[in-house]
C-alpha cells in the first residue's frame, strides 16, 4: 500500500492521529494518552497488521522542553512501514509500554529508560542496560553534564 493510501486509512480508523510529511515512508504522530490505543490497531487491524517494531527510540527536544518518542512499524504481511511519534514532556516522561504488543519493545524501552530517562508504564522489568545501576543522570539528554565528558574544541 503506498503511503498516502496508508494515512488515508489510519486517519479513518483513528482520527486522532496526525499525518507528518516524511520523506519517503508513512508517519503519523499521536498524543501520548491515545499511543497505546493506536498501536493496538495498527497491530490488530487486517488491513494493516503492523506486526513487528523495527525500533523505538527517543529525541531530546530540549528547545520544546519534551521528548519525541518515535516507533517505527513494519508489516511482514503487506510490506508496509509506518514512523509513529508521540511527545511526552521532559519533566514527566512517563509513557504506556508497548511491551504487551511486542515482546521486543521491552529491550527498546529499557535503552531509552537507560540513556533517556523516559519512564514506561507497565513496563515488566524497566532497569538500566548499558550504565551501572548507580550511575547518576541520563547521557543523551542534552542537557546532560558529567565530570569526565570532554569539552568541543572552540
């Protein structure tokens, strides 16, 4: 299915998401309080069957003062894929897991809780993955400063 056909159908069956121009695959984006919701359908839906997630990640939006979250959908029985994003705020950055849809988002999310700090609701083992359980902040955050982090040369 092309993309604009995809989006056409998405936005019929979840009119609370919104189309985002992208340069070569479908996107949509969503508020976080209808993000669990919205990939419930596009996994279920026999239209669409988006029945594995290529990867999430999250952006660090410091000047919007949230965090972008983007998943990116691909279905092995239409060829298909979809970019979906959600915006959480930096201050709150709790999110429902997707964990339950698919079983590999549990390591997507556990990096992003790892280097983000992004919190997932129902999440089944949310811990750090790659930094030591005592270790202090969130690396990729922009705003993130640590003693031993190397200066730009001006």
């Amino acid at each position: 299915m092309d993309p604009e056909k995809l989006i056409a159908l998405i936005e019929s069956i979840c009119p609370t998401v919104r189309h985002r121009a992208h340069a070569d695959r479908a996107a949509v984006s969503v508020n976080t309080a209808g993000l669990l919701a919205l990939m419930q359908v596009l996994r279920d839906d026999p239209a669409l069957r988006f029945d594995f997630l290529l990867t999430h990640t999250a952006i660090d939006r410091i000047d919007d003062h949230c965090f972008e979250l983007v998943y990116i959908l691909y279905s092995t029985v239409h060829g298909h894929n979809l970019f979906v994003s959600t915006r959480i705020e930096r201050d709150n950055p709790v999110v429902p897991s997707v964990c339950g849809l698919w079983p590999i988002a549990e390591w997507q999310e556990r990096e992003v809780y790892d280097l983000m700090g992004v919190l997932y609701d129902e999440h089944p083992d949310l811990r750090r993955m790659f930094l030591e359980d005592d270790w202090v902040g969130f690396p990729l955050r922009k705003d993130y400063q640590d003693d031993h982090m190397l200066e730009l040369p001006k």
